[in-house]
C-alpha cells in the first residue's frame, strides 16, 4: 500500500522559505496526483495546492499564490512544496496526500477527497 512520508518542515522566522517534501517508496508519485493540505491549531484542514498526474498542472490556493509553488522531480520519487515569504498565519501541520484517480485535482482538493494521507510536518513560522 502506498505511505507517504513528508518531510522539510520547521521553525522559521517570517519572510523565511522552507520546502517540504513528500516520498514515497515502492510506489511512483507520476502515478498519483498529489495535494498538499495543512491545519492550523483550532482550525479546519484546508487545501493548499496541487498537481495533475497526466499533464502536471498545478492549483495554488489564493492565500499562498505568489509565494508558494509545488513541482515533482520523478527521478527523486518527491513532490515538493516550495514554500517562499513565509508568514505566521502559515503556521500548521502540513499533509501531503495522493490520488489514482484521474480527476483534476482542484476536484479532489475540494470535492471528492483523497485516498492516501502522510503523517504530516509540523511548519512553524515565528520571529
């Protein structure tokens, strides 16, 4: 069964970038969209972004557009989430999550969920 592991997240002071990373062994991600949700403390789960298994297109949510960027390197088997000007509200735990279906997958983030889910990383931004 596919496992997703995420990794990259952190302490960080505002306008600081990380990147997180989502991995997974056995499995190939090019096979999967890919989403990247987060909670913060007291808050729902939201969608943050994500990409396309057949033509790569990529979803930002309004709140991070501009700043943060997801991209997949095949070779590595990762999808990453490039997180750039980093601000205290981005404070969360950050999940990556896939998919085999063949939905675009602004559907899946909002409509029709997602089928494996990652443990999360906790991202921290504070001065």
């Amino acid at each position: 069964q596919l496992q997703l592991v995420e990794s990259g997240g952190g302490l960080v002071q505002p306008g600081g970038s990380l990147r997180l990373s989502c991995a997974a062994s056995e499995f190939t991600l090019d096979h999967y969209v890919i989403g990247w949700f987060r909670q913060a403390p007291g808050k729902e789960r939201e969608p943050v972004s994500c990409i396309n298994k057949n033509d790569d297109r990529v979803y930002i949510t309004d709140s991070v557009k501009g700043r943060f960027t997801i991209s997949r390197d095949n070779a590595k088997n990762t999808v990453y989430l490039q997180m750039n000007d980093l601000k205290p509200e981005d404070t969360a735990v950050y999940y990556c999550a896939a998919d085999e279906s063949n939905y675009v997958c602004y559907d899946l983030l909002y409509y029709y969920g997602m089928d494996v889910w990652g443990k999360g990383t906790q991202v921290t931004v504070s001065s």
